[in-house]
C-alpha cells in the first residue's frame, strides 16, 4: 500500500506562482481584447477573465476546493483510524469544501441569489443576493467549529482561521464591496475598480485555500501517525531536491520524518 507524501512548503510556494500567472494572464487578456480584439482566433478573454466562469481560473479554483476536501477526508480517515478525536469535524469541513467546488464549478451560488432577488428586492452591499444566505450559512458554521478549533494547536488554530477569515473577505465581502460601489459609485466602478474586482478578490480567495491546503498538510505531517519506508520519484528527486512528492510504502515498521524535511 502506498501513500503520497507532499512537501507543505514546495507546494504552496507552487500554486502561489501558478496564481501570479493566473493574474498576470488575465491582465494580459483585458490588455489584448482592448488593443488588439482581432488578435486571438479564440475569445482569449474570457479563456482567462478572473470575472468569467468555466474558464481556466474558474476551473484551477474549483480544483483547488476539491484537493482541500480531499485532504480533509483523508484527516477524518486518519484520525479515526489512529483513535484520535474531530474525525467527525474534519467530515463536516470536508463536504463543505466538496460542495464549494461544485459551486465555484456550476455557480451554483449565483443561481441562488437570483431566485432571491425574485422574492425580495436588494440592492447596494446586497446586489449580489447570494451574501444573505452566505452570511447566515459561514455563521452557523462558525459558530458551530469553535469547539473544534479550540482543541487544535495554537498555531494551527489561527492558521485555519486567517485562511477562513481570507476567504470570507474575499468571496463574499468583495461582492459586497463591489455591488456598493457600482450602486454609488458607477464611473469609480468602471475605471478604477475592476482591478479590486478581479484581481484582490478572485486572487484572494484561490491565496487564502492554497494557504489553508499548506496549514492541513502541515497539520497531517506534525500531529497524526505516518507509517511506511519513503521512496522517492526518481529521476525526479534527482532533478528537484527536496522534491515536492514522494510515496510512502506502508509497512509493518513505523517511521516518521523531521518535520523540518517536509516544511
């Protein structure tokens, strides 16, 4: 049997460089479709607009939910199977970011808030009717992980809540943000606050889960068992010292590395 190890460091440092291309790219694209619109044969705009969905981003942030759900279950799984406890927190966090995937994915949100808005009228902060339920929805939740937070190390604790805290502001308080200003401020909104909308808070959120999935696999690596013999990915590990993969044989010897290897 065997399991795949991930170096916590190497792979957030990875996905924050893919997010930097991620951005520069929809700048690129904005620039393009404005100077050049003939350029591409393809709408290279859309492909990577940080505003647009079932594009490149859109599909890089839904993976990203997915993984974070992964690594959640496989913490549930672990922790039930070494007797220790928030195996069943873990599997409550983990079908939310399952669900959080399929959102970011199908926009599921957005056909919510439309449903709202057909019912009552909103506008300003609120033009994205979507945030009243979010709103209820990250408060319960909240309310609900405060007992399991307060079990887990310090460090950790406030990891997972400036990762959490990140990701609000971003996805739901940017919305917010942007529906006041373009209900009070339509020209400010046009010229000077599409880069907020697009890069702060679409870049926010895909920062503030690649930062949550680093504090989980260092959580993974420093406070639950890990058993097997290592082997590496050759000639990979050859290529890339200190690679960011490796697989662990499970085996009746038990081992477990320095975390300073694997930070």
């Amino acid at each position: 049997m065997y399991n795949l190890q991930i170096n916590a460091r190497r792979l957030f440092l990875l996905t924050l460089s893919f997010i930097a291309v991620l951005l520069l790219m929809d700048m690129f694209a904005r620039w393009t479709f404005s100077s050049h619109p003939g350029a591409f044969t393809f709408n290279f705009k859309h492909a990577f607009d940080l505003d647009e969905e079932y594009n490149v981003p859109s599909t890089f942030s839904a993976l990203q939910l997915g993984f974070a759900s992964f690594i959640l279950a496989r913490l549930a799984a672990i922790s039930r199977q070494a007797g220790k406890g928030n195996a069943r927190n873990w599997v409550f966090l983990s079908v939310i970011f399952a669900y959080l995937a399929l959102d970011e994915f199908f926009v599921i949100h957005e056909y919510a808030g439309e449903l709202i808005k057909g019912r009552i009228q909103t506008s300003g902060a609120f033009a994205y009717a979507w945030v009243i339920p979010a709103i209820a929805f990250i408060t319960v939740v909240g309310i609900l992980n405060i007992p399991f937070l307060l079990r887990l190390p310090g460090k950790y604790r406030i990891g997972f809540m400036v990762a959490g805290a990140a990701f609000v502001l971003s996805a739901v308080g940017g919305d917010m943000l942007v529906g006041a200003v373009r209900a009070y401020s339509p020209g400010l909104e046009k010229h000077h606050f599409q880069l907020f909308e697009n890069l702060v808070e679409e870049g926010g959120e895909m920062v503030s889960i690649a930062w949550f999935i680093n504090q989980l696999v260092k959580y993974r690596q420093e406070h639950l068992p890990s058993t097997g013999r290592r082997w590496s990915f050759m000639p990979f590990h050859a290529w890339y010292r200190g690679h960011l993969f490796s697989l662990v044989e499970s085996g009746n010897k038990t081992s477990r590395m320095p975390a300073g290897k694997e930070d």
